[in-house]
C-alpha cells in the first residue's frame, strides 16, 4: 500500500498519463491469444438482431467498434467469408468503451433483416439442391431396383412356365398310371370272381397283358432332371407315401409348409418368418415328426443352426425363385389328387 505523505488525497491520473504498454519491459507484455474486447453494448444490440456472438464479436471487431451501422455493414460484405461464424482471436485485449448511447436506426433494422432473409434464403436453397440431389439417387436407385425387379419376374415367369409344364406332364403320368391300376385291380377282381364261381377265366392272358408292371412303368419315365425343384417334388411324394394312412395329416402339413414359404416370400426382411423353433410343439405336431418335412424347409433354404434349436433362413440366402418353386409345388401337391400315389 503507498502512503502520500503531506498530501491530502492522491493525485489524479489521466489515461494519457498511462504508460503505453509498448513501454514496459517485453517480460510483462501478454503473448497469448484471446478474444478482442468489443463494446458490449453494441454487441448486445447485434445479438439482439438475431447474429451469432462470433459473427457479432468478428464485425465489431473488424469494423474498429465505430458504430452499430458499420458492424452491419462489415457483415453484409463479409456474409460468405468461410469463417465469419468463428471467434477472433488477437494477441491482446483491447479495452474499448462507447463514447456515448448508440440508438438503432430504422435504416439499420431494414438492413439486418434483409442480411437474414438472405441467409435463410441461402440456407433454402442449399438445403433444396441436397434434397433434389437426394431425389435424384433415390430415382436412379428405384430405376435400377425396378430393372432388377423386372429382370427376376422375367425368369421367374419362365421358370413358372417350365414347371407347369413339367408339373401338367406329371400330372398326366400319375393319372395314367393311376387308372391302369385301377383297370388292374378291376381286372383282378373279375378274375377271382369267376374262379370262384367255377368260370373259366375267360381273356386271362390279354388281361395279364395289360396289368402294368410297376417296375416296366418306372423303366419308362424319363430320368428325374437335377434341378431343386424335382427334388422338392420327391420330398412331398416321399411325405405322402410315409404317411398314406392318414390323408388330413398330410394335406395339413403341405398347407402349414405353403404357409412358411409364402410368409418368408411375402416378408424377406422379417426375420420372425425365417426362424422356426424345432422343438415348437405345433411345428413338430404339424411337419416336424412327419418324414420329409424339415427335409423340404432345408430344400426352401433353411438351415439348422449350430446349437440345433431353430431351422433358420439367413437374409441374403432368400432365394424367391426356389420360394415360388416350392410353392408352385405345393399348389400342385394339394390340388393333384393323384399325387404321390404310385
């Protein structure tokens, strides 16, 4: 504390009688970088015009702190400056004070409202050349699904012909074969009629000529093709002849297998439809315990899972043409009453 002996108040000090900080020794001069000291009430009359603090301090600033008309004027030459939004930074503080109360002119509002209007309508237009851009690769990637889309209906149009043409030819095969066991059993029983009435046999031979030999019938089909959907069809034939007794099982189980294939056909993405539970007392009641019904879902593309607890069909195996194959062939095995018969 200094003591003024013989004077009864401290002298008077005027800031031109301050010493200049460029005369103190270089050890007490400031290095570090902060933000500049702007007059506060100008910056709180920008602030309240709606510009940032940053933008406000760097106008101010930039400007000498003159007045509020050239801080708005700095920020209208200023507006696309890459780093207006950002904070100055000056090697000292610079301590300045408005002379005198600055008031906002009509003049001043016009022209800070329209620096606004034009940032939003910047902003507008930025944001409505990235959502036409957006729109445009979400219109080259529905072009381009739609080609894909398009392309697989086409071979699984095709796909569809050939296996109705190959399910109506089998079809035809179990009939034919159907009805000349029929006219064998007819023929038999013709026969053991009239051995017991004491009746000469009458046409035995031509009649055992046309019993057909069920090894001769098989001889003469054509051989099965490779393809996954004769190996489908081979499991639900095998499905119905393990389980010939008893006909409402059977159609239960091929319509609860149509109901697995549609609903993963339908709902690809869903992974609820594409995992089964094997130990699911329904699923085993309906296909599970019967022969050839897991054989078949394995077929579609499931896949038993490493602990064994669920048959499951992973996303990017979904396969819609062995789906509509599998369903083409289980329309066929419900509607074909002759089906797996022989």
């Amino acid at each position: 504390m200094l003591l003024w002996q013989g004077i009864s108040e401290p002298p008077s000090f005027k800031p031109h009688h301050l010493p200049l900080a460029s005369n103190y020794p270089k050890t007490q001069v400031q290095t570090g970088m902060a933000v500049p000291r702007v007059n506060k009430k100008l910056l709180q009359e920008l602030e309240s015009m709606g510009f940032p603090t940053a933008r406000a301090t760097r106008a101010l600033h930039y400007s000498g702190n003159a007045s509020l008309e050239a801080g708005i004027d700095w920020i209208i030459d200023h507006e696309n400056d890459p780093d207006i939004d950002q904070m100055p930074l000056v090697p000292v503080d610079i301590d300045i004070e408005s002379p005198e109360p600055f008031h906002i002119t009509e003049a001043m509002k016009i022209k800070a409202q329209e620096l606004r209007d034009q940032t939003r309508k910047k902003r507008k237009e930025e944001e409505k050349k990235l959502e036409q851009q957006m729109e445009r690769e979400r219109e080259k990637e529905r072009i381009r699904s739609g080609k894909e889309v398009v392309q697989a209906k086409q071979i699984l149009e095709d796909n569809e012909r050939k296996r109705n043409i190959a399910s109506r030819n089998s079809e035809k095969e179990e009939e034919k074969r159907a009805r000349e066991r029929i006219r064998w059993k007819l023929e038999q029983d013709k026969l053991e009629r009239r051995v017991k009435l004491g009746l000469p046999p009458g046409h035995t031979a031509s009649a055992k000529l046309s019993i057909p030999v069920r090894g001769q019938i098989q001889k003469s089909l054509p051989v099965r093709s490779v393809a996954k959907s004769e190996h489908m069809r081979e499991c639900l034939r095998s499905l119905r002849r393990n389980h010939k007794d008893d006909d409402a099982r059977v159609r239960r189980a091929f319509q609860t297998l149509m109901t697995y294939v549609g609903n993963v056909a339908k709902n690809p993405d869903q992974e609820k439809f594409r995992k089964i539970r094997l130990s699911n007392p329904s699923f085993l009641d309906r296909v599970g315990s019967l022969i050839g019904g897991i054989e078949f879902l394995e077929l579609c593309g499931f896949e038993r899972t490493e602990a064994g607890e669920f048959l499951y069909l992973p996303r990017d195996k979904v396969d819609m043409a062995t789906l509509y194959s599998a369903a083409s062939e289980l329309k066929s095995a419900l509607t074909n009453p002759f089906f797996g018969l022989l």
